[in-house]
C-alpha cells in the first residue's frame, strides 16, 4: 500500500495518525525537491524513528514508488500537505492504474498558513511559481506573471512560491524584472518565512523598503495584496 503522508510545517508537525502509519512501513521516501526545508533530514528521522530515504525529482516521476508499494508498504514523506505539488497526485492516478490501494494523510501547509497575515483565503486568485532564473543559460521565465496580473484584474491578492534554492535578494531582482516587463506597477509586498515554525516572520512593507531587507531565510513566500478589506489593512499594518 502507498501512503502519501502529510509532515506540516515544523518538525514536531506530523499527525499522530501519519506517525503510527510510517512506523508500520516497510520503506519510507522523503520528498526534498519541492520546499526548502526548515529542519534536516536526521531531525526527521530522529521524531519518526526510521530510515529515510531521499527521493528527487526523478525517482518520484518515475512512479517506480507505486510498483514498489504492490509488494509492501510504502510512505512518501511529503512537506505541508500531500498534494498541493501535481507529482504527487500523479502517484494517486498511477496506483489507481495498476490496482495499488493508496491513503492520503492530509496536513497543513503553507496555503493555510498564510491567513496569518490577516488576508483573506477566499480573495486570493490562482497561486504562482517563481522558478529560479539562470542567467548563463538564458533562462529568465517570467510566465508568472501573467497569473499575478490575471488576479490584480480580478482584485485578487497573488501568493506567490519560489524555486528551492532561491535566495530572497535575486526572487525580489526576478520580480522587479518581471513586473517592468509586464508594465505593473509594485507598492506594497508581503514576505512570509517559515510559516509554522519558531522561525516564523511576516513582514509589509513596500516594495523599495523591502529590495533593501536582508532579513529573510528560506523557505520564505511572498504575496502581492490587492484591494484590502479594513481588517485586512489593520492587520497587515500590524507586521510594518
């Protein structure tokens, strides 16, 4: 059987029932190519008390988990919740396929945890990935965009995800680029860090002020706000 299992957002955040449900498996996969995790691998194992091993992006695609969990049990260890990454509900239609009995163990993720900010879930529009750009190789997608600039027309605020690996100071850089590229104009942005965790940061702040912080570690999101309601206002003046 295949259990895509939920770890939240710190390192004590997975569920009772995901954490019996680990302890039983034969094999346990970590999911590492999707988030810049705010804990180690060893600090994992450590709370569950098995053996992980790390599974990239090739492995995951190949969906040789699923033919692996005909013979036993296997769990993928998932950052936030299960499937808020398409791969992952790939694995549910490949094991639907071939006859593999799945359970999904859901958790919190990043998407729930962004209502801190005081914004509210229902105004946000379509979410968007910010790949890391690469210079040398002429790769500069700003696609993004296209969606953040969908959702400003709709008065909808943008969360938007960044690429592993990207550091704060070159998201703002690709941003900035972007945004002059689709002629939209930039003020005020919200940079979340670590949601869930103890190193947990909000801040507001307008897009100069912002271009010159240092502060912010991975993993970190960022939200274009729209038109605010007057609580949305009052709360996010609460994180200048």
């Amino acid at each position: 059987m295949l259990y895509l299992i939920g770890l939240g957002l710190n390192i004590d955040g997975i569920s009772k029932f995901g954490l019996e449900t680990v302890q039983r498996c034969k094999q346990v996969y970590l999911e590492r190519y999707t988030v810049d995790f705010p804990y180690s691998t060893s600090e994992l194992a450590d709370v569950i008390d098995k053996k992980i091993v790390l599974a990239d992006r090739e492995l995951v695609e190949s969906l040789s988990i699923v033919d692996e969990a005909k013979k036993k049990d296997v769990a993928l260890l998932i950052y936030g919740s299960p499937l808020t990454a398409t791969t992952h509900v790939s694995l549910i239609q490949e094991a639907k396929r071939l006859g593999v009995k799945y359970k999904v163990i859901y958790n919190a993720s990043i998407i729930d945890a962004v209502a801190e900010t005081g914004l509210q879930l229902y105004k946000f529009g379509k979410i968007a990935s910010m790949p890391a750009w690469q210079p040398e190789k002429k790769y500069k997608p700003d696609s993004f965009m296209e969606i953040i600039q969908h959702n400003l027309s709709m008065k909808a605020h943008s969360l938007i995800l960044v690429d592993i690996g990207l550091n704060f100071s070159d998201a703002i850089i690709q941003l900035e680029t972007a945004a002059k590229k689709y002629k939209i104009s930039l003020k005020d942005l919200v940079v979340c860090q670590a949601l869930g965790t103890s190193q947990s940061k909000i801040i507001y702040r307008d897009i100069k002020e912002v271009r010159l912080y240092t502060g912010i570690r991975r993993p970190y999101c960022m939200i274009i706000p729209s038109k605010l309601h007057f609580l949305e206002s009052e709360m996010l003046n609460d994180f200048r």
